[in-house]
C-alpha cells in the first residue's frame, strides 16, 4: 500500500454543499472519492463536473439511496483496489471541517490502526446544537461505551481515517450495520482486533444548509445494534 489518503464523501441531496468541501479537501492536497447514491438534486451531477476539473476528484455514481455504510464500504473498496494507503470519512455537509483532516490523518497513520475526530474529549467541541440532541449524543455514546466495553469517547464520530491495514483485516463484507451504527460498528471491529484507536479534538459545526439524515429511528436502530454486537459470535 502507498501512503496516500482518500477522503470518501457519501452524498444524497448535498449539492448546496459539496463543492465547498471538495475544494477545502483539495487545498490540502488529499484525494477525494465522491459516492452519491442518485441525488434528485443534481449532487452526481455536480460531482461529475468537480472530477472532470481535477484528475484528483472521483464520482462513484450508486442506482438509489442504500444506506450510509454500504456507501462507505464501496468507497473503500474503491481505495483499496487503488492502493490507497489511509481512508478517510468525512460529511459531505460542511459540519466537518477541513482544518482538522491532516491531524486526522496522521493520528491514524503514526498509530497504524485509527483516528477519530473527536468531540467529547478536551480541545473537542459542537456547535449549532440544542440540548436535546446533545444530549440525545452523549447519551448514545455512554450507552456504546458501557455495553461494548469500549474506551472511546466519541464512538459516533463520523469524522476518522483508517489505515488501509485495518480496514482489510475487518473485512468489509463482515459489515452489517448501516447508518448511525455503522460508526460503532467499525470502531468496535477495530478494537476487538487489537488496533491502536486515537482520538483528535475537533470542532463539530452543525450543518447550515441542507437537512440531518439522522432520524430518531436511526438512533433506535444504532441502539439496537450495539445489542446485537455485544452478543454476536465473534471468531
């Protein structure tokens, strides 16, 4: 594998967004994989004339709306077929800020396991958010930790870089969790591996355009998964 980063950004309907974003990745000089599940907005579109303007932008372009961690496991396959080195996730809505990707990236590649962005840990921070979903937040986050045992703060983050070491020894196609539970999901794959998990500070900016894609029955799911892998037989 080569030392080169991929930052792969799952769109549906994130047209208002995502040019602003490629371009903050690209100033950084990072790659980027654009996986848009057929937008009705025109986000494959845009996407298509961001890649055909820079070799270093791609569009996989998906037949509908199949879920957050099926987007993710397809852009890393991507990567790995390219020989990419260290993968990354980021929101396509700007509520990732690119500030925060190099120290991502190279948290997870002086470890050789994986990097979170962090908002629970000090230096981290949210903005834009109401108590309710906070709290909503941090109660998940508790709850993961204390039913997988894990000592992470912030196993939610969708905001991390892996090494590509990592993400061939879990096995994408062991991945069953979509949406919300993907995050934990991989975090709790990693950790039962043994790998070196690290977590940044980072600030967490609540999207100005645009809508969440995280329902309250994609928290009850994520609960119920977290059930599920806590007592799923593991080889």
């Amino acid at each position: 594998m080569t030392d080169r980063a991929l930052v792969v950004l799952p769109t549906y309907n994130e047209r208002q967004s995502l040019e602003a974003v490629v371009a903050g990745v690209r100033e950084l000089g990072h790659e980027v994989l654009v996986v848009d599940d057929a937008s009705p907005d025109g986000t494959g579109e845009l996407a298509d004339r961001l890649s055909a303007a820079d070799p270093c932008v791609s569009v996989l372009h998906r037949a509908g709306k199949l879920g957050l961690g099926s987007a993710y496991t397809a852009g890393f396959a991507w990567a790995l077929a390219r020989d990419f080195g260290l993968l990354v996730e980021m929101d396509a809505d700007g509520s990732h800020l690119p500030e925060h990707l190099d120290p991502i990236i190279e948290a997870a590649r002086d470890s050789g396991g994986m990097a979170i962005g962090s908002r629970y840990i000090p230096g981290g921070s949210i903005v834009g958010w109401g108590a309710s979903r906070w709290l909503l937040s941090w109660a998940a986050n508790l709850y993961t930790r204390l039913v997988l045992g894990l000592r992470i703060h912030d196993c939610t983050s969708g905001y991390r870089c892996y090494t590509a070491r990592v993400v061939a020894a879990i096995g994408l196609d062991r991945v069953v969790s979509q949406g919300y539970s993907f995050q934990i999901e991989m975090v709790y794959r990693c950790a039962r591996l043994g790998f070196p998990i690290r977590e940044v500070p980072i600030r967490f900016e609540d999207r100005v355009l645009g809508r969440s894609k995280v329902s309250e029955g994609e928290v009850r799911k994520a609960i119920l998964n977290v059930l599920r892998l806590r007592f799923a037989p593991w080889p």
